[in-house]
C-alpha cells in the first residue's frame, strides 16, 4: 500500500510537474561565474584570481593577464531549507502552510532532480535537525517527503524560530557552492539578515516565503483567543475593535516592510507563496520573476 508521501508526490506528478516540466527545465542559470563550460568573457587579471584560468594568447596579444570568464555548469547542488517551525502549521486542514511547504518541496525535488541536479534538503526546527544528503532520483524525493512527515508528527510546542540559526545551519551544510531556497513563512526571531548576507556572499539563495491569510489578516469574529503558534501564548482579544484592527495592520505591514528590506539588503529575492494559490501558477511566476531579475 503506498505511502502518504508516495500519494501526494504521485498526484502532484499529474497535476503539477507535467503542467511545469519544459517551463522550469533548464531554467536555472547560476548569476556566478566559474569553471564552467559556457564561455561569456573576459577580464584583467586580479591578485587572487585563479591563475589556470589566465588566457595566455590574449595575456601575450595584450601584454597583460586576461582571465577566460564562465557561466557556472547547469548541474548543481540544491539545497532546500525546511522551515518545521509550529507557525508553519497555521492555516485550514489540507492547505495550511506546512501542506503547502510538503508540495512545492516535493515538486522542486523532482523538477530539479530530473535537470540533473542534486538536490539535499535541511529540515529545521529550533532545537532540531535533520539532514537529507544530496540526491536525484524519485526515490530520493520520497525520502525528503518522509522525513517531512516524521518531523511533523514529532513536532510540539516550541520556542520562536530562530531564523538566523536556520541560516547560519544552512552555511554549515554548504560547504561549496550551491543553489540555496529557502522556503519558510520567516516568522522567527535572531539577527536573521547578516546570517543571509553571509551566506549569500557564498551562495545563490532564493526565498519562497509561504503566507496563510491568517498571518495577515485578522478576522471581524468578536471575542476570539489568539495564540501565538510559535510559543503557545494566548490572549482573549475583541477582534471588531476598531484600534486593535489598525494596530494589527500597522503590525504586519512593518512586518512584511522589515522582511522585504532585509532580503533587498542581502541581495535575495524573495518571492510569496499564498496557501490559495494554484501552486504551478505560483512557481511558474516564480521562474518568470528570476529571469527578469537575471536579464
């Protein structure tokens, strides 16, 4: 009898990857150059540069070292970062935040994997995590998926997410360079942002930031308890009072404004992923934003 794993990836093989397969195949093109095999350039030669990579008939034709210039091979390593925080489970049965987090990573998976990409995941919680070490086969999907299953089912209450402990765990796994998506609702505590920029210095790093409509907006129901999922704190709160509604908006548009700085800053882009969203619409906005963000 197949899996819970195994069902969802299968559904998601009909449903998601053929609608993408050719519109994300090959699409990733690395913005760092190196040893790979596309020429694009050349350059004046720097100290500390690699010097196997001087061109000697132009460094002799222009009496100076000229460096031969290319785009990074398309085959890489990807690594997806898991949030398993308890925020994560916010959202309706069936489509809150951690199903969705379950579905893009199976797809991103297998759509990479099938480019012959190698792809890792790291599933992070504060207090715990897992490691699943670089593959490409379906089966290595599934393996991904399972573990994604064995941390919801161990997860319990928590402290607030250290984002830049998931960061900074993140830069530890990589040790060389790597395609790096983040994939979180990014909320958490820790001086998340110079952990990003270290590791973007390093790495290409994407964010897939995934959003319930219960993060941003708070319903008119009267008394209601809120807790908060992250540390279990409630508070009974009158949700048609005119103050608190404006206090609350105020709180989430500094809250996305602050995110949105702190990814500019770090040179990461960051893209929002809506649990009512048509997950290959979302992805396939995705992948148009990347290209005319690399054009």
């Amino acid at each position: 009898m197949a899996t819970a794993p195994e069902r969802l990836l299968l559904r998601l093989e009909w449903k998601v990857v053929r609608r993408l397969d050719g519109r994300l195949q090959g699409a990733h093109r690395t913005a760092h150059r190196g040893s790979g095999i596309d020429f694009t350039g050349l350059r004046a030669y720097s100290d500390g540069d690699d010097a196997r990579h001087i061109d000697w008939n132009v460094t002799a034709r222009l009496d100076e070292p000229h460096l031969r210039l290319f785009t990074e091979d398309r085959e890489l390593t990807v690594w997806l970062v898991l949030d398993r925080s308890a925020s994560m489970a916010a959202g309706r049965p069936g489509r809150g935040k951690h199903d969705v987090l379950a579905e893009l990573t199976f797809v991103l998976a297998r759509m990479f994997g099938r480019g012959g990409n190698r792809v890792g995941a790291l599933l992070f919680d504060t207090g715990m995590l897992r490691v699943v070490p670089p593959g490409t086969s379906r089966r290595h999907a599934l393996r991904i998926g399972a573990e994604l299953e064995r941390t919801s089912a161990a997860r319990g209450g928590g402290a607030t997410t250290d984002l830049a402990e998931m960061l900074d765990a993140a830069g530890r796994l990589a040790r060389r360079r790597a395609l790096i998506v983040v994939l979180s609702d990014f909320i958490g505590d820790g001086d998340w942002e110079r952990s990003l920029q270290r590791l973007a210095r390093r790495h290409e790093v994407v964010a897939l930031r995934i959003v319930d409509t219960a993060d941003d907006v708070l319903p008119e129901a009267g008394l209601i308890v809120v807790e908060d999922a992250e540390t279990g704190e409630q508070l009974v709160v009158d949700s048609a009072d005119p103050l608190l509604r404006v206090r609350f908006r105020a709180a989430v548009d500094a809250r996305d404004a602050r995110l949105a700085a702190g990814m500019r800053r770090a040179g990461v882009p960051v893209h929002r992923v809506d649990t009512d969203r048509d997950l290959a619409e979302a992805l396939v906005e995705v992948v148009a934003r990347t290209r005319g963000r690399s054009a």
